[in-house]
C-alpha cells in the first residue's frame, strides 16, 4: 500500500512538473536545440513548403532569423504549421516558442490571450476579391451588398467584416470555414461572391487558383492589419530577442548591410556598422540580450536583411509582386522604423 | 497482518475484517472516491496556477460580451451585436436541428433499407446490400465532403439556376423555396391540424374497444388520411386561403427572397442521414432475423395473413433487439454533427471555436461543449429508454 501511495505522489509530482513551463524560454529552446515556430499551413509567399518540403516565405524567414539570432544558425528551426484556430492555444500551451503567422496585433490578443507582440513586420490591410469574370460590373466593396462572402473563423477579418458591412448598411451572409484550404475550395467551388482577408493574403491566394487572372483584388481596404509575431508573456528575455531580430533585419537594411556584403562590413570603419555587427571592443551588444555579439552577422548572413526577406518572398524577386508600400524604410517614405541598436 | 490474526485466534469463528467482502467494498470504494477527488483537485489546481503564470483571464464573463461575428443560419434572432452566450445557443440550436431530421430521415431509410436487404426480390435485395457495404465503409468526413464538393461543383452559379416545380430553385448556393406569408385567419389551418390529429387518436382507441368487443374491424387509417389532408384544406377555403407566396427572385449576386436552405447544412443533414441509415438498416436486419421462424410460421397457422403477421407478430418482437442498438446510432449521428466544420456549417462546435479564438477562453468553450454534448446524449438516451420500456414486450 506504501508503495502505491509512493508511486501515485511521485507520478503526481512529476507531472506537476512537466506541466508547468519553465520560464526562460532561452534556455528551453538551447536546450532543445531549435526554435519551435508556428507558421502558416501554406499561404504562398509568408509560409509554405516547396516541392522539397522547405519552408520558403517571409514569415517562415523570420523564424530562420531568430533561429540565427539564437544559435548563430538559420536553419535550427522546427516549423509547425498551425490553422487561425489553433495558433493561440499553441503558443499558449508552450507548443511553440514563437508565432510568425500572419496575425494581427490587437489589444484583447496582447493582454487577454496573454501574448506579447513583438513589433510589426508586416502592415497590412484586409481587402475584398472577387471573381470578374463571373460578375462584371463590380469595382468596389461598396457594391457587394447581398453576396456571399468566404471568411476564414477565428480571424479579426471575420470581425472587421460584419463592422463594414454594418457601418455601410449593407447585407451580407457570411460563410465561415474553420481550415484556409476549405474557404479556398468552397471560393473557388463558387459557393461564395466575395473572398475576404489580408490584401496580402488575397495576393497569395489569387496566384495559386486555377485561373489567377479572372479574379481582382477591389480597392477598399477595409482595416488596419499589424502583422506581427508573438510570443508568450512573462518572459521579458525572450520577447526582446525576438523582438530585437526584427529591429536588427529592419537597422541591417537601413546601414545597408546585405546578406552578400555581411562579412566584408565586419571591417568597416562606420562605427554604427561596426556596433551593430558586435564588432567594437567590449562589444554587449549580444551579451545584453543573453546572445553572441556577433549574432546580428549571423542573422543578416542566415536570411538577409529586412528588404532582402521582403524582396525575395513577397516583392518584386517574387511571383506576388507586392510593392513595399507602407513596409518600406521610414527613410524612404514607409513606416518600418527600428530604434537604435546600441 | 500476522499479528491481527494472532488477536482474533482464540475466536474461530469471527473472520478477519480484512476478509470481510462487505468491508473490504467499502474500504476499496472510499479509497477510489478519493484518489479520484485528489486528481481532479490537483489537476483543477494545476490548471488554475497554469492560467495565472500564462496571464491568461478566465472566467465565463465573456458569455456577456458582444461576438462582433455574423452567422450564416440561425433559428433565432442573431447578429453582431449579440453576445457570446448566445451564439453558443445558436449553434446548439443548429446541432439540434441538424441532429433531429438527420435522425428522423435515417430512420425511415434504415428501416426501408433494412427490410429491402430481406426482400425475395434479388435485385432490391442486391442494391440494399451495395448500399450498406458502401456507406458503412467510408468515413462519414468523406460522405460530407462528398456531398459538399462533388455536389456544389456540378451545381450551377446562382445565374444559371436550375428551376424545380412550384417556383423553387436548385443552384450552388442551396436549394430555394418559396415562403408563405401568413395572413389574418391562418391560425384555423394549424388549428384544423391539430383537432385532426386529436380526432384520430379517439377514432383509434374507439375502434380498438369496438374491436375487442364485438371483433369488427374499422378502416382507421384510410379515416385518419383523409382527416389530417381534409380537414386543414377545409380551413384554408373556409378562411379564404389566407396566404401567399413569396417567390425567389434573381437578385445581384443571388435568388433573394423565399427561404434558402443553404448547402452547408443540406451536405451534413443528407451525409449524416445516409451515413447513419446504413447502420440502422443492418440493427433492423438483425432484429427482424432475430425473431424466430416458429413465430411466423404459428400466426401462419393461426390464420394470419402477411401484413398483420409482420405487424402484430414480428415487429413488436424485432424492436425489443432494434431499439438498445438504435439509441447508439442516434448518439453517434448526434456527435458525428460536430463534423460540420469541415463544411461551414454553424453548429456548437464551429461557433465555439470561433469564440474560443475572439476571446482566448480555450477552457471555458471546451468545457460548455462537453456539457452540453454530455446533456444531449444523456437526454436521448433517457428519452429512447423510456420508449424501450413501453415497446417491451409485456409477459402475461
């Protein structure tokens, strides 16, 4: 009997102590030897496996970065594709250390959800598509009063939807669907008028049905759409690290540190390039954050900078052609600021 | 223990309490009672300190707030402006709704099917089997996505709608009817209906008592055909055919007007039905082989004829096997609505997981789920076992 009560305390005990995190997500993902990153199940561009089964995209980059930031390897990363409803409770449960899938920064997921947002790496809108072909005529949202519109559940577009079509005193009969490929499916089977999500997102969608060029993206948008990644509150260590590497990829870009001139820049004479890459003496530039020095090298070596991951996924080196708009460099017109690396 | 033994030796015939079964339940039950209690205290305290250190709010406050969401199908008045809790109700409304003519059509299917595999007719009996083997086969996922995919992609677009008799439509988007709009008066019609209904069941009753008492039989069901069809048609001429009709229009992107039923709930109603009926067809195949031969073959002897044979003889028996078995389908097709997702269709669980996800309350939504699955079941079942007690065969 000792013995079974020994035995019903112990598996108690441990499972006690499984089930509660640890709080230095550093050291679990040291430990562990990759970051665990959630991403999207497949949105071309931000995140979706080749015909090799690799991750390519903007999102998916992001992870690398971080990968890089921590071990001074872009490729020490685990992807875990995860759907608009299961991402949270991911990130929740400690599934993941960090979420890089197109999701929005609003007040209730960064206070009630329990996340911190880390920055903004992508400002988005959401948008309207249709299907020209199918209906002439239509060049506007404002238009869409009656139709069917496909919506992704468990997203704020769902939410901005209903906003819109009520502020402008419009019908709508929304058809909500739990998975991207369902409302893919269901929108191209024609059971919807309208298609709804980030503008990026309709991008990325139009390029992979079958007939990309009978469908338009309409010119409305209808809300503010941060895209950032999150990562769990209560600890402040790994929020900076993640959000550093974004400032990092953002001042990288600024200085005009590229993934080809990376190594040569470690010699210039520029010392704002020469403390950004750790290279001045008693450099703490990583130290501070728990990191090697040299870890924005190892970063802007791993995927590039901030431009570069911008250019190759989803700009002009891409298929979807989106211009940087409102992602480009403060300097250049934009709002992508990072504050000083130092 | 020895020592215990030892005590009690010099009394032989008392045994140990150790060995006393009486004591030994109680001793064992008390112990399961309370590791049970000790593991749901730790794993609702583990679960309370978890949530804390996440920073994660909990509570079913949230019932309270406004959704902010739209949904497509709902039997009451909903929209963005209503609260959380209430979505939850629509969607139990929408399960329910689905779960109940999924159950009613199954049956009348399974039982058809059922007694068509018995049929002396080879080619009846040879498609019944086909159709059982098939559906009883796939995953009821794949029979949904069948009828979800494979019929919306060979539907026309809204533009192109195919008409059906009595001003009704058949496109992609679901099928459409016209809708009645009632008028002063209408309320004779559903109130002829049920004084049919009333009359019937006295009709019955008084021919079952002339029956047993002077053996002449009445021809009760013809009586109750022509009450429940005459005497609503009579109301509706006596009140001045006191509606009309509403018929589907094209509008801009789709018919308006009449009333839609969309083809997310018609994919998961006729899935979970065919699905389900394969299953009834085989419990009622059984139940009616179940009976014995010699019972046919006495009310043959008796002098009954096929029809009251089957009726009075072999059904009454067959239900007492078809009824426990049936209760378990109805459950089965009940949580099988869950599947809805897959398709759009707004039921408990697509609605909760979307509130789930606008308000991060992962543990509350689950726990409203198993709730109220846990009820459904549980009231089905209280509801078929007290229909099994009255179909049970009374011995005298």
């Amino acid at each position: 009997m000792k013995k079974l009560v020994t035995g019903i305390v112990g598996s108690a005990a441990l499972l006690m102590s499984a089930s509660v995190g640890s709080a230095a997500t550093l050291d679990d993902v040291k430990a562990k030897g990759e970051v665990a990153c959630g991403v999207h199940t497949g949105l071309a561009g931000f995140a979706a496996p080749d015909d090799q089964g690799n991750w390519k995209g903007f999102d998916a980059d992001f992870c690398r970065a971080v990968a890089a930031a921590v071990f001074g390897d872009a490729s020490k990363v685990k992807f875990v594709p995860t759907n608009a409803t299961e991402r949270f409770t991911a990130l929740q449960s400690g599934e993941i250390d960090l979420l890089a899938r197109n999701t929005t920064w609003t007040l209730s997921r960064d206070t009630s959800l329990g996340f911190n947002f880390t920055g903004v790496n992508y400002y988005d809108g959401q948008g309207f598509m249709i299907n020209a072909q199918k209906l002439p005529g239509i060049n506007s949202a404002l238009q869409l009063s009656g139709a069917a519109v496909c919506v992704q559940t468990g997203t704020t577009t769902e939410l901005n939807l209903a906003d819109y079509f009520r502020a402008n005193n419009m019908e709508y009969n929304p058809v909500v669907f739990q998975g991207f490929d369902e409302t893919n499916a269901a929108y191209e089977a024609g059971r919807c008028d309208a298609y709804t999500t980030d503008q990026s997102g309709l991008y990325a969608l139009r390029l992979t049905l079958a007939n990309p060029d009978e469908h338009v993206v309409l010119p409305e948008i209808i809300s503010k759409e941060p895209l950032g990644p999150a990562v769990r509150q209560g600890d402040d260590q790994w929020f900076d690290i993640v959000k550093w590497t974004l400032f990092a990829m953002i001042q990288a870009e600024e200085l005009g540190i590229t993934q080809a001139n990376v190594e040569e820049m470690k010699g210039s004479d520029n010392p704002e390039i020469k403390r950004v890459l750790g290279q001045e003496p008693e450099s703490k530039i990583g130290s501070m954050l728990g990191l090697e020095n040299d870890w924005i090298v190892k970063v802007v070596g791993g995927v590039g900078n901030y431009g570069e991951v911008f250019e190759r996924n989803i700009g002009q080196e891409s298929p979807l052609k989106i211009a940087r708009g409102l992602n480009q460099l403060w300097t250049k017109g934009g709002v992508q600021y990072a504050p000083p690396v130092r | 223990m020895a020592s215990q033994d030892t005590l009690h030796a010099s009394d032989p015939a008392r045994v140990s309490w150790m060995n006393d079964p009486k004591i030994r339940g109680i001793i064992f039950q008390v112990l399961v009672v309370a590791i049970l209690s000790a593991a749901i205290y730790w794993i609702w305290g583990n679960t309370v300190e978890n949530l804390r250190r996440a920073n994660i709010s909990s509570g079913y406050g949230f019932l309270n707030g406004r959704s902010g969401f739209d949904v497509s199908q709902s039997l009451i008045h909903f929209n963005a402006d209503s609260t959380f809790g209430r979505a939850l109700i629509v969607g139990l409304l929408n399960t329910v709704l689905v779960a109940v003519v999924g159950v009613i059509t199954a049956t009348i299917l399974g039982f058809l099917i059922g007694i068509g595999r018995l049929s002396g007719n080879w080619l009846i009996a040879k498609i019944c089997m086909i159709y059982v083997e098939i559906f009883r086969n796939i995953p009821p996922l794949l029979v949904i996505f069948f009828w979800y995919l494979g019929v919306l992609s060979v539907l026309p677009a809204p533009r192109d709608s195919i008409g059906l008799p009595f001003g009704s439509y058949l496109n992609s988007r679901g099928f459409f009817l016209p809708k009645a709009i009632w008028e002063e008066g209408a309320w004779l019609i559903p109130a002829a209906l049920v004084v049919a209904i009333i009359a019937i069941f006295a009709i019955a009753r008084w021919s079952y008592r002339r029956q047993m008492k002077t053996g002449q039989r009445f021809p009760v069901l013809l009586t109750a055909l022509v009450l429940i069809l005459g005497l609503p048609t009579l109301a509706t001429l006596a009140a001045g055919v006191p509606f009309t009709f509403e018929y589907p229009q094209q509008g801009a992107f789709n018919l308006t007007g009449g009333s839609q039923i969309k083809p997310e709930f018609l994919s998961l109603y006729l899935a979970l039905s065919f699905y389900t009926a394969a299953f009834i067809a085989e419990i009622v195949r059984a139940g009616i082989l179940g009976v014995s031969r010699g019972q046919t073959e006495a009310a043959n002897a008796l002098g009954l004829r096929a029809g009251p044979t089957l009726r009075l003889v072999v059904v009454p028996q067959a239900m007492r096997i078809i009824i426990p078995p049936l209760t378990s389908q109805y459950l089965n097709l009940t949580k099988n609505s869950s599947l809805a997702v897959f398709v759009g269709y707004p039921d408990l669980v697509q609605i909760g997981q979307t509130t789930m996800n606008q308000t991060g309350q992962a543990i509350e939504v689950v726990s409203i789920w198993m709730l109220i699955y846990l009820g459904l079941s549980l009231s089905m079942s209280l509801f078929m076992n007290w229909f099994n007690d009255r179909m049970a065969l009374v011995e005298r």
